[in-house]
C-alpha cells in the first residue's frame, strides 16, 4: 500500500497519500488565456488551482511544471496583455516554466516586463537572448533535489521563422532543439550525475516536416520524460486510439511524451518510483479540470484578484450582435468557420476595392482570399453572437492586407498548406490533393490557376510576411492595408449581416480536396 496511485481526484477530486520516496510531476500547457470555466464546466483557473492544491496536500514531493502559451486567446489578454495571466500564476506556485510562442506576441520587451515577475525556474536551453530586454532572465537548466535523486530539468524552446514574427522577437538567437536537448541532457546525466532528465518543450508533439517531440525522443540518449506543448495534443494514456505516449529513443529504452491538450481543460500527472527508475515504469494520466469542487475549495487570494478583471470580461461577453445558424468548432482546417473567415476577408476586400474604384482610384479586383485557421481561436456556438466572443475569437492583432503577387507563389503556399491538412480560403478556390496532401492542382473560377499571372489577394499581414509556413506568400507587393485590426473588421462584417436581418450561415462544404482522382 506504500505507493498507491493517484485515482479519485480524477472522479471526485479527492487524494490517496502516496509514499515518500515518490515524485509527482504536474504538468500544464497551451492554456492560452483560459482563466474562466467554460459553458460546460470544463477547464478554469480556480478548479485548476484546487487539483493542484489537492495533491500537493496528499503527496510529499510535487514539482508543478508549464510547458509555454500560458498567454492570448481571451479578452483576458486582449485587454489586459498578461497582466491577469502572470500575477495568477504566480499565486498557482509554479516550479517551473517555459516560454510558448505566443509570449512573444506583445514584443520582447513586454515579455522580460512579465518575466521578470515570475516566481520559480525560468528555463530556456535553446534560445540565446543575449543584447535583447530578456537577456540573465532563462537558465537552460535546473537541477531538483527529491530525497537522495537529482532530477534535471531544461526547456527547449520551438524554432520562431514563419511562426513568430521578426519584429516580436528581435535579436534573440535559436539554436537547433534536438542537438541543445541531447547535449543538455548528456550534461546532466554524464557531468552533473542526475538520475532522471525532463525536457519541459514547446516545439510540438509530431510536426510536419519540423523538429517535434517525437523527433526529439527518437534521437535522444539521455532524455527520460519530456513535457511537451504547442501542437495542443491530447496525449491520453487510457485511450488506445491516443497517439502514443511511449517512444523509443535512439537506445531502444522508452522515453515518456506528454502533453495535456489546451486551453486547461486537463492537468497532467506523472508519477515517478525513486527507488526504481531504472525500468521506466512512470504512472502518467491526466485529470480532467471540471467544476466539481465547491467554491471554498478555490483559492481566495485568486478570486479576490480575479474579481474586477472578471468584471470587465463578463460586460464585453454580454454584448449581442448577431446570431449564428449553426455550431462552428474552431480548428478543423477546412470546416465552416474556416471558410466563412475567408469569405469574410474576401468580401470585405471586395467592399473596398469596390469603394475605391467608385471614388475614382485605379484599384485591381479582388481574385480570392487566403486567411490562417491558427487565427481562429475559439469556436462559434448556434444561437447568440457576442463582441466579446469575437474578439477573443480572433484576439491578434493581426490586420488585413490586399497584396498582388503570382500565381506560383500561391501554388507553393498551397502546397504547403495541403501537406498540413487544409488552410482557409475563399469560396471561389478548390485545393485538391491526394490522400497523403501531395497537391495536384489549385482551382481559381473553376478553373486551373495560372503560375504565371499576377492575383490579387486578401490576407492578414502574419501570411503576407510568409509566416505559418507559407514562406512563398512574402513574395507579394502590397495594395492596401487596414488601419485595423482583423477582429474589428470581423466585428463590423457581422453588424452589417445583423443589421441587415441576415445570420451568420456559412458554406461548410471542404474547399481542400483530398483523395483526388488519378
């Protein structure tokens, strides 16, 4: 009975006292923003925080780690830009951190403002920051006592080229992940005699073509658990259509790879036996985040805190201004809100074209419209549409472009976006491919596109920059850009619908074909 494991919290939220000579790790990540509970109870700062509470009281030794994008995707951070994020996870008593991508989001130096706050490690092995706000801030190790074990941990941080935007993150160096990680982790186990190594990482859990975890976990030696983030993966260990949590490295011995999905929705649990590490035998799970618990089991300093923020974030998300006809999960690449962002852009780029051509301005017509889904960050419910669900919905400030640039460069685009499974685009564009997202063809007005013609195209300015992985759309001259930012114009678009008696009723119809005929 020494060492039982952890069981009910995940049903009722209750703990079985585990031995002493055990270490818990609790693992978060990719919360974006989520500081309050959803519709459906799931997820939560406040239940979040009293799981934690819950098995620190029942376990001797818990290490609470975050593997990155703690920040963006809520009015929380719309309008308060980390301000509610960090001071509330401070009060959580993390361990340790690492960066996502998305802590770049406001610029660097609004990030080492941040950072400079936080409590615990601060861990980054691969990014050099050196001449930048946030140099002396990240350690790319740090090495943890539990009983008669030395645990290392490092961070491991995702490569920023087409992903974040130059300008966010200045002079700041990146260094190839695997081989940092691998010389870390032999560091640690061979110089500074650690029993066990943790590669806390955001760089994904199997990225096409890119650097992942599992990449990570096959070519290591010397890593023994990573925690990972950024690719939102639900890495289940009770479900056997779950991506697996086992990877053999380049030895043939198992590493553990986890990671909890997004938005808070899971904390995850990995319990180690110190006094047998030698077989691997990790316990990992995960416990759902629900509104099980009563309310004083919730944190008061937290809610306390939270109380005006909340305030200003429940006026916004009461707004109305329109309806929709339908559900509209965010996501799925090449689903309704997928489509109608597109359409929307497209339409909205036409209105202006149209606009200017009636003033007297020479201004080319619109020929299609290229949106990201990673911009769509909530999904749309039937039934009311509010302001605040819209700008949480599209929370970057990302502003709408009309670029001319070739045929090619948008076929390549294509390519790339069909290889990922799908991107948004307008009504007017079918992508097709075969079953493994090898392109065949891109179709423009029915017919095929022209690699030799010059399109005009509405898009945001993070893909006109050729970020997301579609570098080739860099290759663009730029029209007209939008004082605003996207969600203001999204704002405005479904007014005018609303104004106008017309819901929200998007064309679900996929515009990326797989499969395509030989």
């Amino acid at each position: 009975m020494r060492r039982l494991f952890l069981s009910l919290i995940i049903a009722i939220g209750t703990v079985i006292i585990g031995a002493a000579d055990d270490l818990v790790i609790l693992t978060t990540n990719d919360t974006h923003s989520n500081i309050d509970s959803g519709k459906n109870g799931i997820g939560g700062i406040l239940p979040r925080k009293a799981i934690i509470d819950s098995v620190r009281s029942a376990e001797k030794n818990v290490i609470l780690v975050d593997a990155g994008d703690m920040v963006q995707g809520t009015l929380y951070f719309k309008y308060f830009n980390g301000d509610v994020e960090f001071p509330l996870f401070n009060m959580m008593d993390y361990d340790i951190r690492i960066l996502g991508n998305h802590e770049f989001d406001n610029g660097i130096e609004e990030l080492a403002r941040h950072w400079k706050g936080v409590k615990g490690a601060r861990l980054s092995a691969n990014y050099d920051f050196k001449g930048t706000p946030a140099e002396g801030l990240f350690e790319p190790y740090i090495i943890k006592r539990v009983g008669k074990r030395k645990i290392g941990f490092m961070g491991i941080n995702i490569d920023p080229e087409s992903l974040i935007q130059t300008d966010k993150y200045g002079a700041m160096k990146y260094r190839d992940a695997i081989k940092t990680a691998n010389k870390t982790a032999e560091y640690l186990k061979k110089k500074k005699n650690c029993d066990l190594v943790v590669a806390v990482t955001h760089i994904g859990y199997n990225e096409l073509d890119k650097i992942s975890d599992v990449k990570l976990a096959e070519q290591s030696r010397y890593i023994d658990i990573i925690i990972g983030g950024h690719s939102h993966t639900f890495v289940d260990p009770k479900n056997k259509n779950s991506v697996p949590c086992w990877i053999n490295n380049a030895n043939d011995k198992p590493v553990l790879v986890t990671q909890t999905g997004k938005y808070g929705k899971n904390v995850g649990y990995i319990k180690i036996d110190l006094d047998d590490l030698d077989d691997h035998d990790y316990k990992y799970d995960l416990i759902p985040v629900t509104d099980r618990f009563p309310e004083n089991k919730y944190d008061k300093r937290m809610l306390k805190f939270m109380k005006p923020y909340k305030a200003v974030v429940d006026s916004i998300n009461s707004n109305i201004i329109g309806k929709s006809l339908v559900d509209m999960p965010n996501g799925l690449k090449t689903g309704a809100y997928d489509n109608w962002t597109a359409d929307m852009a497209f339409d909205m780029a036409k209105s202006i074209a149209s606009t200017k051509m009636e003033a007297g301005e020479k201004f080319p017509e619109i020929d299609m419209a290229i949106m990201n889904v990673g911009g769509i960050r909530q999904p749309m419910s039937k039934g009311d549409i509010t302001e605040g669900q819209i700008l949480s919905t599209f929370p970057f400030s990302n502003k709408l472009n009309i670029v001319n640039i070739k045929g090619n460069d948008i076929i390549e685009a294509m390519r790339t976006a069909a290889r990922k499974g799908g991107e948004a685009i307008s009504r007017n564009v079918r992508v097709v491919a075969d079953s493994k997202g090898e392109l065949k063809n891109v179709i423009i007005n029915g017919e095929a596109m022209n690699p030799d013609k010059l399109y005009t195209v509405a898009t945001i300015d993070y893909l006109a920059e050729g970020n997301d992985d579609l570098r080739s759309l860099a290759n663009n001259t730029v029209v007209w850009k939008s004082p605003e930012e996207i969600s203001a114009m999204v704002l405005k678009y479904i007014k005018n619908l609303n104004s106008l008696g017309m819901p929200v009723n998007p064309d679900p119809t996929p515009r990326f074909i797989f499969n395509a005929l030989p």
